[in-house]
C-alpha cells in the first residue's frame, strides 16, 4: 500500500514504544497511557502510521489510566 502522504511504496514495518500523555494542566497528575504499536514508517518522507491497542484505546477514551 503505498504511502499516504507522498505516494512512495518505500516503507518498512517496525515495532514502537510511545507514552501518551492526556492534554492539558489538569491532567498532569493522570498517568501516562503506554502503547506498544506495529509501525508503517515511508523512508522516502518520514510519515508513520500505527493503530493504539484497542486496552489502551478504551483508556484514552475513558480519559484515565491504570497506576504502573
């Protein structure tokens, strides 16, 4: 499938590590969502796509997440 943004089928797969933080001073104290996604990175220009784990997608709608 070739890239979203420029078109090039230059992409390669790879494993992430991404904390998501909740937005705002209000919510400094929330913990921090932690996902762990299969990366679609473009080498020709840098875009990635990933998809959140539906478990960490229902806390970020919740707007909470678990003490680790």
């Amino acid at each position: 499938m070739p890239c979203k943004s420029c078109g090039s089928v230059n992409q390669r797969k790879f494993t992430g590590e991404m904390g998501i933080h909740f937005l705002g001073l209000k919510n400094i104290d929330k913990p921090v969502v932690w996902v762990f996604p299969e990366l679609v990175v473009c080498l020709d220009c840098g875009t990635a796509q990933f998809a959140v784990p539906e478990a960490e997608l229902r806390q970020l709608a919740k707007g909470d997440a678990p003490n680790t």
